[in-house]
C-alpha cells in the first residue's frame, strides 16, 4: 500500500483509535470519523478488563491471552498515563452447584497454560478485605489479569494519530463506503 492512499477509520473506540495511532506510527494517512465523541459508544461502556479467562475456543483463548503481553508494550508507547493496572482477578461461588463449572473452566485453562489457581476461603477474604463472600464453597484466582482506562486509551491514541498527521471528525456519522 502507498503511504499516500488514505485509510478511513469509521468509529472512534478504543479499537478505531488504536487503529489509528498505529498506521500513523507507519506513516499511513488516516481520517477517524465518529458519529459522536471519541469513546463514547461501546467503548464508554466496556469495563476493559484485559483477561483471557472467558475465551473460547481455545484459539480465541490464545488470541486474548497474547494481548495480555502487549499491553505494557502499548502503554509505553502511548507515554501516557492510560490507568493499565495489574492485580488480577478473583471468583467465587456461594453454592455446590456453581463451583463445579468454576472448577471446571479453572482446568480447562491450567491445561492451556493459563495461571488460574484455586483459593481458600481464608486467601480470598485477605484478597478482598472488603468484599462480603457469605456464604462460599470455592474459588480461584489468576494474577495476571488487568484492566485499563479506556477513556484515557482513546484520547492518548487520538492524540498522538493527530499529532503525526491523522483527521479526526467527529459529530459525523459513516453512511456509506465506496
């Protein structure tokens, strides 16, 4: 593709903004149109949780599970705060009944590699001092889970995509491609 082709982005998420940050780190021309501001659909609702646990099938999984790997890498070259913290994530299960498939879907993942453990009620409660876990028969824990800020992620994407040259549009809707 020509440097000079320009590449249109419909949507100004978390995704289209990234998008655009990374074809402008290429040196691509890049237009981001969004029909509102930048973030506010999809993304303003997402918890962004970076996790690979409930992903399937197992290819699905695997795909998540690298872009645990690449988030650091990412906020680094955002250089910007993007609120990515690390601490993992915690289950339990107040009855017999569901904490055999929390059990179940544990396995599956340890047989893939992914580091969830099981937790007794003592470890969970220091986990979380202030989560009330009554009544409790199990649960598991995987440390190498996160989440991040993605009203921070868009702005920083969007930034830097404008910085090294992209348009952003915004309050226009895409109606149509041609």
């Amino acid at each position: 593709m020509d440097s000079d082709t320009g590449i249109s982005i419909a949507g100004a998420g978390i995704i289209g903004s990234a998008i655009a940050f990374q074809l402008t780190r290429r040196h691509r021309n890049v237009t981001v149109v969004d029909a509102n501001r930048p973030g506010n659909g999809a993304t303003l609702a997402s918890y962004a949780w970076i996790n690979s646990r409930d992903k399937s099938p197992r290819e699905y999984h695997a795909l998540n599970r690298r872009s645990l790997d690449m988030w650091p890498r990412f906020a680094q070259d955002l250089k910007a705060d993007i609120g990515l913290r690390w601490g993992g994530e915690i289950r339990w299960t107040a009855t017999d009944e569901g904490a055999r498939p929390l059990h179940r879907r544990a396995e599956e993942l340890r047989s893939w590699g992914y580091p969830v453990v099981n937790v007794t009620k003592a470890q969970a409660r220091a986990m979380e001092p202030g989560v009330v876990m009554e009544p409790f028969t199990s649960a598991v824990y995987c440390g190498i889970e996160g989440h991040v800020d993605t009203q921070r992620v868009v702005r920083s994407c969007l930034n830097l995509a404008q910085q090294a040259g992209a348009d952003v549009i915004t309050n226009d809707s895409v109606t149509a491609i041609k």
